[in-house]
C-alpha cells in the first residue's frame, strides 16, 4: 500500500468499478475499514470483510442496472495538502447532483451530510459521484 491509505483505498474501487469488476481487495487497515463503511452506507460498494489473519480487505463493488455506483472521485486533502473545513463552511458549501464529500472528523469518517447534521467540521478527504 502507499503512504497515503486513502487515495490508496477510494482509487482502487473506483477502478475495479470502471473496470466492471464485481470484487476487489486492498491491504487492511483501520482507515480503510472507515472509509468503506461510509462507501457502503451511502451504497457505493455493496459490502467489505476483513480475512482471517486481518491482511487484506475484500470490497464487493455496488452496480445500478449494470453501471457501476461510483462513476468518478475527486481527491481534496493529501499528505503535502490538508483541507480543512469548519461546520459553517460546510453548511455553505452546495454541491449539485450526487456528489458527496467524506470528511474526517473527531467523531470519525463520515460524509459532510452527516458533518453538518452534527456541527462538526474536519478535513475533507475526497469527494465521490
């Protein structure tokens, strides 16, 4: 795995979905547990599970009428760049169509929906249509 878990995990489903792959895996880490069940919660992936031995990740990728769920996501924060956003900022921010931020905040990764309904703010890890 790279030294960035997040870049690392959300590219590698969106490339098993563009590729019409119904499964791919990934390195385990805790990280990566975090942000597929936010992908899982918003129906980007149909489920995950860890291996025995805690190694590898097994991620079932999420089709509508055999297109895949996730059609493209947008990287915000690296390791050279964090972006951070506060709980007014994020109530400001209005993105049109589908689009969904993840967001780590001190309660967790959760989407900037869930973000706002709970007046936090955090770093914005990506976005994801």
């Amino acid at each position: 795995m790279n030294n960035y878990t997040v870049s690392d995990t959300i590219i590698r489903v969106k490339n098993a979905a563009q590729a019409g792959r119904r499964k791919t895996e990934m390195p385990f880490s805790k990280m990566a547990q975090n942000i597929l069940s936010v992908l899982k919660k918003e129906g980007y992936i149909t489920d995950f599970k860890a291996d025995k031995n805690k190694s590898n990740l097994t991620v079932e990728i999420a089709y509508i009428d055999r297109m895949p769920a996730i059609n493209e996501v947008k990287i915000v924060s690296r390791p050279s760049i964090r972006v951070y956003e506060d709980k007014k900022g994020l109530e400001h921010k209005r993105y049109k169509g589908l689009k969904n931020l993840v967001l780590s905040t001190n309660k967790g990764i959760m989407t900037g929906k869930e973000a706002v309904e709970k007046g936090l703010g955090g770093e914005i890890l990506f976005e994801v249509w």
